[in-house]
C-alpha cells in the first residue's frame, strides 16, 4: 500500500478511464474536499492508455477539508476503476462522496495495520 501525506490524506488513483472521466472524478472530489492538498489537476492529456504503458491519474485529498456540497450527477463514458489508499475513516468518507455522485461497487479491501487500501468501480447513476 501506498502511504498517504498524514493520518487525514487519502491517495486516489484512478484506472481505464481517459482525461476527461479523470476529470470528471477529480471535479467531483474537488467539490467534497475543496482544499484539498495534492497538486493541482493537470490539465495536460497523457498519451493513449495501452497495455505496455498504462495511464493512471492521481491526487492526494485531505479529508479534513469535507465539504457538504455535493457536485451534480456528473456523465462517465464508461466504468473508472479508483483506488483508494489511507487511514480507514478518511478513505470511508471519501467513498461516501463518491458515492453521491457516482454508482459504486467495491472490488475488493486489503486493511493493513493503520490503513486500508479499497478498489472501486464507478459508473454513472443511475435515475430511479
């Protein structure tokens, strides 16, 4: 597992999506968490995702910066696979956002001694 900044970061990862489902994920993270700590998004696009040479788009949040905005249902092209990594509540919070605006499956939680590392997948909402 990765380590975070401190015991209230959290690193995202995000997997099989291109620039602007990136984008949109780390849009919606800005909104929950505005002051956030990791580097300003780059808006430069990577080259094209391959099998040899996978693109993976990160950012560290700090969830001492919870918002209560939530951002509006934002479209993805596609399923976004989003790791998470750090202590166990922030990385919870950080999911709960996410899954405010976005449809969430857990894949999968690896829990270490003072962190846990949790793989989603996010799709759009779905309308009821």
């Amino acid at each position: 597992m990765s380590a975070p900044e401190s015991a209230d970061h959290v690193s995202v990862h995000l997997t099989d999506c291109g620039h602007e489902d990136a984008n949109v994920v780390f849009g919606a993270l800005e909104t929950a968490f505005p002051e956030g700590t990791g580097p300003a998004r780059s808006e430069t696009r990577a080259s094209r995702s391959t099998a040899d040479n996978p693109v993976i788009w990160c950012t560290i949040v700090d969830a001492r910066t919870r918002s209560d905005a939530v951002s509006a249902p934002a479209p993805l092209s596609g399923a976004v696979t989003v790791d998470l990594f750090g202590p166990a509540h922030p990385v919870r919070q950080v999911q709960q956002k996410l899954a405010a605006v976005f449809d969430v499956e857990e894949h999968g939680t690896v829990s270490g001694e003072h962190e846990v590392e949790i793989r989603l997948k996010l799709t759009p909402l779905s309308t009821p």
